[in-house]
C-alpha cells in the first residue's frame, strides 16, 4: 500500500481524495490544511490534521500530494516539505519551472526524498506528447489549442470589472485552425485564429452591460488579441448552467519523413472536471514517486524522467502481457 | 553521434534509412543484408555490407535496427544479433513477446547489451498510450481502432484466392462507434460494428468475378466477421492509387474519477507512410538504447520501461526548460 497525505482541500485536494479511492493499492492516511481542522467535511475516512502537525507524520506517509497554487503556496511549501515527505506537485508557471526544480531538487536531495513537479495535464500529459512527438518526427512543427474548458483566470479577470456580480469564461479552440492542422497543412496560426473566448456574466443591479461587454472584449492579454463573445445571463442561470469545470484541449504534431511523405500525430483530453482529471494525474505519479525513493532514487524529477511502467500497478510481466 | 547499422533492406530497412538523415546526432554507418551487398541500390552513403561480415562491425556500431519481419526473422535474428550489439526490433506478434523478451533479455545481459523489442507505434506509441491512460483512469475502457489504413496480412489474404492477380485491402474505423466512444458512452462494440474492410481487387483474364467476391467476404478470421466492400479495378488503376502505405488509428480510454464525471484520453495517428513512421519510432528508442548501453544498464527493454527523456537530444535542462 502507499500511504498518501494530502496539503490543502480545495478543489484539487478533494479531487485526489477521490482519486486515491480509485485506487485500491492506496490508502488516504490524512489532510493537512491551514484551517481549523473541525471546520473541514470531509469525504473520506482520512484524519484531518492542521498543518502545524505536519511533521509527526513523517513516517507515515509516502507521498504527500500538494494541492495549493502555483502563485504562492507551491514555491514556498514544495522544497519545505521535500525535506520530510516524498512529494508530488502540479506547479504550472511554465517560466519558473528551472528555478522551482532547483529548489525541489537540493532539498529533496538533502534528505534522501523523491519528489515531481509539474504534475497534472498541461504541465504534464500535454508535455509527454510534445516530448514524444518531437523525437519521432525531428522534422515538424507543434500545435497545442485548449478547450472547450472553463479558465480560472480570464473568469476571475472579468469578476474584477465594475459591476460584475460573476462569470464564467470558455476558451474554445477553432475548428477550422484544427483541422487545417490534422490535413497537413503546416498553417502559421495567430492567437486570435486559434481561440475563441466565450463569456457568460451576471451583472449587479443597475450595471451598464454595454459599458461591460466593452471592457471585457479590449482586456489586454486576456481578451483583445481574441474574438470574444458575451452573453449577459441571470444567476440562476448561470449556476445551473455553468457550475462545472470542464477542460480538455489538443496536442498536435505534423511532421514529414521524406518528401511528401506527412504525418500527423495528435493527443486530446475531453475532461468533465479538470480538478478532478489533474488529481488523478497526481495520483498515479505518486505511486511512481514512492517507488522510486524505495530503489534509492532522489531528488526532483519531472515526468520526463520517469518510465511508463512505474504508474502502473502491473508488474513488467503483466504489462508485456496484457498492454504490449 | 550514435552510430547505426541496419540489418535488412526492405520497407522497414529503407524507413529507418531516412529516418537516420532526419536526426542529425545520427551517423548511418552500414546495411547488412542477406542478398549480395552488389545488387543492393542504397539512397545514402551507408556502406552495403554482406551480413556474413557482421561481427567484424562489433566495434563500429552503437545499435543495430533489425528490420525484419516478426514471422520468421525476428525470433532469431534479435536474440542473436543482441549478444554483439545493442538491438532494437519492432517484433510485432503480440502474443509470442513475453517468450521473445525472455530470449532476448538473456542474449543481452550475457553480454553486457541493452536491447528493445517491439518498437512502433502498435506495439509501441499504443502500448504507451493504454499505459498512462489506464493509470490515470483505473475505472475506464480501452478502445482500440486501426486505420483508415493498408492492412499487409489481408491483403495478402485476398492475393491468394485463385483469380486474382493483385490487390489492396483498407481497414476503416467505423465512425459513429469512434462518436460514441467519444461520448463518453461507453458502448460495448462487436468486431463488426468497429471496422470495416474494403478491397480493392484486380482479375485475371477470366476470372469469375461474382465467386472472388463471395470467397473473400466469407473468408474466415479475415473478412467473415466485417462488412465488407469489394471493387474490381484494372491493374492500372491499382498501381495510380493505391500504391501507398498509410494507416493510423486511434487509442481511447473513457474513464470515470466520480459519479457522473467522465473524462476521454484520445491518441490518433495518421500517417502517410506506416513503414517510415515506424522507422521514425525505431530510431528514437535507438538513440535511447545507446544512452542506456553507456549508463551500464544491460538487458531487454519495452517502450514501458524507457523515461521518455532518454529519446530527445535535448538535455533535462533544456526539456524542463523548452517542452514541459
């Protein structure tokens, strides 16, 4: 059995939780969180412990999962707690990524700890096949579209506007710039070819929806490089409408072997809730992560580093037989 | 540069040929061959050498492809050849691989080389693909479907049946099963209602076109369980447009992480060439297998046990930095 631990029961922590009962060779041993533990429900049998406690469990867990954000939680709690715990986290802020693996790196390494980072789908699955991909076909060009699927940030972006009461914002990728894709064409695609953004807000009482729309569709970064749809809605609606968090998105590469000779190689995710998907990412990395510190193998790794077959419950044999 | 040698000249030899000019650390050094090196016309500067002469290049490669067929090739020329080289071979029948692994394994690990087996992209990139969908999504389905694509074996099939002086044959996926699959239905497929098979078929002089259509859509294992389509063209015809190798498929897992939440992993490929693709694969795990050879790690491998990064030429560094 892994023993896993779980930091911080937002969306994510409660997806992992899900996910590890999924799993029957893991056992969800406690949650650790910030809060008053007596203020949590949880869903699961796990002990819910505060944070401060932490380190009393250090010989009874194998993988602790962090479940904060990439903004302020993870650089800070990843290498602390890579001291006394093996640990899995899904840090997206592509840029920092060389100095976040640094950090993880020294003190997982210090202390005889395995740890992972950029765990999830983009980071994460997404890379795996562009890395894939790109040693097959050396000669060929990438293209990543996300979508349709909820984004966190534009969402709260359009919340921030005066006289917005909620939103939700869809990033839907364009039909037409896919499938010129998957044909071969190799076409150069601008931001603005690729995505749409489509936006469903509540405004409070007495709010100028004209005056909103406007602000919405010239944001720079978030939406003017796009077409931006918005559609004005009740709250009502919008909650029984718009309450999920579905993601998913496409990984392609288009390559050439010879002359004339054209492949394409395309991987895609339709996900129902994106927490939910990326905790099970998390979770299966885990049980790679435990493994791995067993055989004496320390320090931050990534998912390129880790092979196939430590995810798997199957043996090497069982998977040549029945996978192969 | 890792320095490759190619035992055996046909589709698969020729693939791997190309392959090597596309990935400049790659250095194509020779092609052995059972036919009289003399009668062998290459398209690179590799030197043609008698596979008699074998051992005398034990020093002068760092992989040897085999490129060989898994009937009859395979199954003794990878065990044999993995005592003096590092091997890579695409052995593709699924059910002798753990009896192929075990010989190989041994050959290598006498003789302090690393080989892999069952490089491609069925097995290979679609093994892969299960793997990680299957770990992610314990409480899943895994869909398979081949083509729009040449299938060599029932095309061979339909060469055999008197009358008949050439053909074809295409398995096409059924798309509303794909639709379904993507719906996240889950529906359980017959053989019948996930593939198709078309055939393109060229007479001889006299033959009775009416009973060569009966004999193959009745033929057992290879048409009997399909529907079926057969079309009577010239020899001309044949040759203008149906001379290509494409195939492709998709791989999906529909998989569950709650009540109600569901989430599809898709992987298709679509390639103009099988043969070239497949050598496209092969020559990435090469690369793999001689970083491996040098690391001291001895024996046989599957794509399972490879971390992906051993196929880049990029460093960890730069992967963490470029592609994650």
């Amino acid at each position: 059995m892994v023993n896993i631990g779980i930091l911080g029961y937002g969306n994510l922590g409660r997806g992992v939780e899900k996910a590890v009962l999924k799993n029957p060779d893991m056992n969800l041993c406690a949650i650790f969180t910030r809060r008053n533990p007596a203020d949590l429900n949880v869903n699961s049998n796990a002990q819910v412990v505060s944070i401060d406690e932490i380190e009393n469990w250090k010989d009874k867990i194998d993988v602790l999962i962090l479940c904060g954000g990439s903004a302020t939680d993870l650089p800070v709690q990843t290498p602390k707690y890579a001291k006394m715990f093996n640990v899995v986290d899904s840090f997206d802020t592509h840029a920092k990524i060389p100095e976040h693996f640094e950090n993880v790196d020294k003190a997982a390494k210090e202390n005889n700890k395995t740890a992972i980072i950029s765990v999830g789908w983009d980071p994460g699955l997404f890379s795996l096949n562009r890395l894939y991909a790109n040693a097959i076909l050396p000669d060929g060009n990438d293209y990543t579209f996300w979508g349709k699927g909820v984004s966190q940030g534009h969402s709260d972006a359009i919340r921030r506007i005066e006289g917005v009461l909620d939103a939700k914002q869809y990033t839907i990728p364009v039909d037409s710039a896919l499938e010129a894709v998957r044909t071969g064409k190799n076409p150069e695609l601008s931001t603005r070819e690729k995505h749409t953004r489509e936006c469903f807000v509540v405004l409070k009482d007495g709010a100028d929806a004209k005056k909103v729309e406007e602000e919405i569709k010239t944001m720079p970064n978030y939406f003017a490089d796009y077409d931006t749809t918005v559609h004005f809605i009740s709250k009502e609606e919008l909650d029984k409408n718009h309450s999920g968090i579905p993601h998913g998105g496409f990984v392609l590469r288009s390559g050439k072997t010879s002359d004339g000779v054209n492949h394409i190689i395309e991987y895609s995710l339709k996900l129902d809730s994106n927490p939910e998907f990326t905790s099970s990412v998390l979770v299966s990395y885990a049980r790679a992560i435990s493994r791995l510190n067993k055989e004496g193998v320390y320090g931050c790794k990534t998912v390129f580093d880790i092979a196939p077959a430590y995810l798997s419950t199957k043996t090497s044999e069982e998977l040549r037989a029945t996978m192969l």
